[in-house]
C-alpha cells in the first residue's frame, strides 16, 4: 500500500495577507476612536462652559451684579463641580493645558454687562482653537 505524505495547512501568502488585512482594520478602528474620544472632551469642555455661564447668569439674577471668579466659587444656589472650579482662572487654555477655562467679565465695574468662558476645542482635523460662551450680556 502507497501511502501520500501530504500536510494540509496555509501558504505563506495567504497567512501574509490575512495579516495584512487584520493590519489594515486596525489602523482604521484606532483612527475611529481617536476622533470619537476628541469628541466625547470636547463635548465635556463645552457642557462645563456652558454651566459656568449659567451660575454666573444665575448668580446676576440673585445678587444683582456679575460674580467674580470667587464669588462663583463659593456660590451656593448652584454649585460648581469642584474639578470646574479646580480649572477655572484668568489665563486662557492652551495647547499644554486644554482643560482650563478662562472666565472673563464684560465690560468694568460697576458696568459689567455678561460673562465669557473660553475653553479648548480639539478639532477631528487636528485644528485646535479657542472657543467660547457668551452670557446674552451685551458688549462681549
């Protein structure tokens, strides 16, 4: 009896391009997730702001005058989370720091009309920029 010592498996070319393959899903996924999480920061940065601007407006409505960066921070009707409070100062973001916000006051006192809130916004370009919120004051 004759018998065929042949082995059954996968040729080196087809091994290489299921390798190949896999590779090239890879690099698409990492690019979808590194937009989605750039997103998901700048939908957090611009939520934060937004809830600046309201206590400051909230604040305005109470006390009579826009509130100062401490007077927010020690503000009770609406309480701040304690890491936007932790971010929040008079020096713009930046490239080393994103997630500061600056909080600035329209116009002088006793003639303030509004507050803004500059934060960072990364774009899926890679375009990164300023933006910000404006309370409906006007001479912002």
């Amino acid at each position: 009896m004759i018998s065929s010592n042949k082995t059954k498996g996968f040729t080196l070319v087809e091994l290489l391009i299921v390798i190949v393959v896999i590779a090239i899903l890879a690099a698409i996924s990492i690019a979808a997730y590194n937009g989605v999480s750039n997103k998901a920061r700048d939908s957090e940065r611009l939520a934060s702001a937004r809830d600046i601007i309201n206590a400051a407006a909230v604040y305005n409505s109470e006390k009579g005058h826009w509130p100062t960066i401490a007077e927010l921070g020690s503000f009770n009707t609406i309480r701040l989370p304690d890491q936007v409070k932790s971010r929040l100062g008079t020096t713009a973001p930046s490239p080393t720091d994103k997630s500061k916000y600056l909080y600035e006051l329209c116009g002088t006192a006793p003639n303030v009309t509004g507050a803004k809130v500059t934060y960072w916004k990364e774009a899926i370009d890679g375009h990164e920029a300023h933006e910000k919120i404006v309370s409906s004051g006007s001479g912002c």
